[in-house]
C-alpha cells in the first residue's frame, strides 16, 4: 500500500476569530456558516459589495473560535478588513501565520495532528487540511511531501487556487467554481456581495469556468492568454507537467472546439476537459437557425 502524502503549505497563513459575537458576525460577512463542530471545515470567501472574491478560505473550528486559513501574504489584510466591519462586536482577531502552519494531506493514512483537521470542504478527494503549530511533527501515517506534489494533486483534481489560478478582487465565486466546491450557501441570510451571486446563479449567467488543461508540451506560466485563432477565450492558471487549469468562457471554447479550431497558450497546443466533478456542461452547439 502507497503511504499518502502529508505537506506543509508555507504560502498559507492562519487568522483567528474569536469572541462571544465571532460566529455571528462571520456568517454576516462569508459565503459559507461556520463550522459547528470540531472535525468539520467549511470552504467560503469574503467577497466585495460587488460580489468579487476579496479573500478565500478553508476555515477549522478550535474551540470556540475558528480559523481562517488564508493566502500568507494576505492573512494581515485580511485580519485588518474584518476588524472594518467588527465595530463594537466582541470579536477578538489575531494572524497566527508566524505561530501555526497549515498542512494539507491526502492518501492512505489515519491523520493524528496537534490541532484542529478536518476533510477538506471542497471535494473529498483532496483528502485533509490542517492547521497545528510551528514545527509540530507531522502525521505519522503519512510521507511529507512537497509543495510541488500538492499542486499536482489539485490540479489532477481541477482545483483553482486564489491568487494562483486567479487575482482576488478580480474573479467571481462562480468564476473560481466556488458553487460547485461548497463555497457559497443560496439559502443563508445575507452577506457582503450575496446579492450578485445569487443573481448570477438564478440567471444562470456564469460564462467563465476553470477547466483542466493538457498541453502538447511544455506550459507556459499563470496569466497566459488562451486563445483559438484571434479569439481571447480565458487565461492559463497553474500547471503540473503537460497538466493545468485555464479560466476560459465555455461558450468561446465549445465553439472553437465544435469548428476544429486549434486552442493554445503561448503557442502550445491545449486540450480542454470539464473537472469530473463540475455539475455545469459545454454549452449546447449554436445553429444558424438560432
């Protein structure tokens, strides 16, 4: 048996709410309610009022308070932009980047950790998240593994990252999937920006979704146009090998491939899947008759 993979994911940093009016306020402000137990995680973001993702995270009960794991160089922005809206809320917040260090695992094992761990919200495949304390051994059960060696696993998976995959204060939830992998609640009360998401998903106008990629060689970098002929059709996002995940507008990329127009980021050929997980499909092939 394969022993699974246990890694430490130091571009990840860790902010604390806590406080008698914490759980209150956070499910005013995020995608997702807050976990109601130890053991569970839930997956959400703070978006701006015009519904763009601001921050995104994997957040873990400890306790009475919960934790945000964040993008590192993020966590003090973060921190500072809940503290906008805590006014005279008791809410306690604290970045405990420098003290706590996430850890994501995945495979065969039983994962005993010095903190709080749940599966991963997003898909169950990803296996675990983990939050425990700087230098803390890890798993057991499980090889440490590289940065690198989650990246693959993700991108296998089709699973966009903030501020990899895509720029925050630039993309919607739906853009980044985040209505397929948990990350937003259409029956919760309100929070900041959850009235053009919820337009957006009663209208049924989300265009722009993370696919998997497979080049025809080496891939260029994050942020490369993708294009068929002299159409802009998205962007590549991060890559592992010939595999990668691209932000096109479905409908462009249907077209192009219904008509055997080649799809390439810097001139390397691609080939476009849906994730075996998206509940969104190609968009049916246009007539002229339409």
């Amino acid at each position: 048996m394969v022993a699974g993979r246990i890694v430490e994911l130091s571009r990840r940093g860790v902010v604390a709410v806590g406080g008698p009016d914490a759980e209150m306020l956070l499910n005013d402000l995020i995608t997702r309610d807050m976990p109601k137990a130890p053991g569970q995680a839930a997956f959400g973001a703070l978006l701006t009022p015009q519904g763009k993702i601001l921050f995104d995270a994997i957040i873990l009960r400890d306790g009475e308070r919960f934790l945000f794991d964040v993008p590192r160089g993020l966590a003090a922005d973060f921190a500072r932009r809940l503290g906008f809206y805590r006014l005279r809320a008791k809410v306690e917040i604290a970045d405990l980047s420098e003290e706590r260090i996430v850890a994501a695992a995945w495979g065969n094992g039983t994962l005993i950790v010095d903190g709080p761990s749940a599966p991963d919200p997003r898909l169950p495949a990803l296996g675990y998240r983990a939050i425990v304390p700087a230098g803390a051994d890890m798993a057991p059960d499980f090889v440490e593994g590289t940065a690198a060696e989650y990246d693959a696993h993700r991108i296998r998976l089709g699973i966009p990252e903030g501020g990899i995959d895509f720029a925050f204060g630039d993309a919607f939830p739906h853009d980044a999937d985040m209505d397929q992998l948990g990350g937003l609640d259409f029956k919760k009360g309100c929070y900041v920006g959850q009235e053009v998401v919820s337009r957006m998903e009663h209208r049924g106008t989300a265009r722009r979704r993370f696919v998997i990629t497979a080049g025809d060689g080496a891939l260029p970098g994050p942020g490369t146009p993708v294009t068929a002929g002299e159409r802009a059709l998205g962007a590549l996002g991060s890559s592992a090998g010939t595999a990668a995940l691209a932000l096109v507008r479905l409908d462009r990329a249907k077209e192009a491939m219904d008509a055997g127009i080649p799809i390439v980021a810097g001139g390397v050929p691609l080939t476009l899947t849906l994730p075996p997980w998206a509940r969104f499909t190609w968009p049916a092939a246009v007539t002229a008759d339409e």
